[in-house]
C-alpha cells in the first residue's frame, strides 16, 4: 500500500478541519438560536439591553451563523471566512465574558468551544494551499 502524497493528507485536513468548524456554526445558528430557541442565548441577548426583541436578534444570529457555516465550506480557496468565524468566536467569548461571566464555569461553556473552534481556525489556515 503506497503512502499517499503529503499534499493530498494536508488538504484533507484542511476539509476535515473546515468541515468541522462549519458544523460548528452552522448547529449553532440551527438549534439553539432557530429550532429550539435556548433560554441562555434568549438571556444573554436581553442583557445587552437593545431594543429588539432578543428572539429577533436570536434567530438573526442564527441565520448569520448558517450563512458563515456555508461560506466555509463554499468559499474554500479563501480564509477569509475562517478569519470571520475567528473573529466571531474571540468577540463572542469576550462578550459572554463581559456579560454573564459565571457561564464560563458551566459544563461545555462558550471558552471550550470557542477555544476548539479557534483552534480549527488555525488548523485551516496553516493546512491551506497557498
């Protein structure tokens, strides 16, 4: 059985990873925020304070987040979506941080997440064909 070439194993990571991470994004927006609304995401919108409905900003973060999931597994040949989706999670984490600290300590809390996503992130861009 002949090794297969390196380049051909790196750009399956990069898909394996890519994939990954889309999923990530794309259950988030789906579940949570549109399918079956969480009471904590509900919760966290509504401390911001803003004056929209926090199930209106909720599933338009979920559809925001599907469409991002999407442009990571179409838009392959750039990372700029990857660098969103990065910026998204460090922005989202700060802002749990901010907000509602005590979330940080909860079981599969957003620092896990977002540090495994953010770690996808940078398996992607490294893994990405030049």
């Amino acid at each position: 059985m002949q090794k297969e070439p390196y380049t051909k194993r790196l750009k399956t990571v990069n898909l394996v990873a890519r994939s990954a991470l889309a999923f990530v994004f794309f259950y988030h927006g789906l579940v949570p925020k549109l399918l079956f609304p969480s009471e904590v995401e509900l919760m966290l919108v509504q401390l911001h304070g803003l004056p929209i409905d926090a199930i209106v900003i909720s599933r338009v973060g979920g559809v925001l987040e599907i469409i991002l999931a999407g442009l990571l597994i179409f838009v392959r040949r750039s990372l700029i979506p990857v660098y969103m989706a990065a910026i998204l999670l460090l922005v989202l984490l700060i802002d749990v941080a901010v907000i509602k600290p005590e979330l940080l300590v909860d079981a599969f809390n957003p620092v896990s997440i977002n540090m495994v996503s953010l770690a996808l992130c940078w398996i992607v861009a490294i893994s990405q064909r030049k």
